[in-house]
C-alpha cells in the first residue's frame, strides 16, 4: 500500500481511491487506519449477484504526505 501510494504521489496525483467490500471489516479498518476517509458507496457485480463496496479516498498534503 506505502510503495502504491508513494508512486502515485511522485507522478503527481493529488489523491489516492479505492473501493473495498463493505462487509470487509478488516480491511475498512487498514484503510482507516492509513488515513483513507470513507467517501461513498458503489456496486461490484459478478454474475448475477451485486455487492456492496464502500470508497475512499487520501488525499495527499502539502508536504507530500
């Protein structure tokens, strides 16, 4: 996650998304826990089921971090 999160930030993104299953406790928490803020939810389907995933979103400081 550090190595993916540095690279997009030296190519000049301003934020990092990513989109978790909702009933994925433990990694909601990570993602928390590094600082990514919950921003919505959204739809991933395979086949014919549908599940829940929660977005979020870090948002890179100034100070690069």
């Amino acid at each position: 996650m550090e190595a993916a999160c540095t690279r997009c930030r030296d190519q000049g993104a301003a934020s990092v998304w990513l989109a978790t299953n909702s009933e994925n406790t433990p990694a909601r928490a990570f993602y928390r826990a590094r600082g990514f803020g919950e921003v919505g939810q959204t739809q991933f389907r395979i086949a014919d089921q549908t599940y829940e995933n929660t977005v979020y979103r870090y948002v890179f400081g100034p100070d690069g971090g």
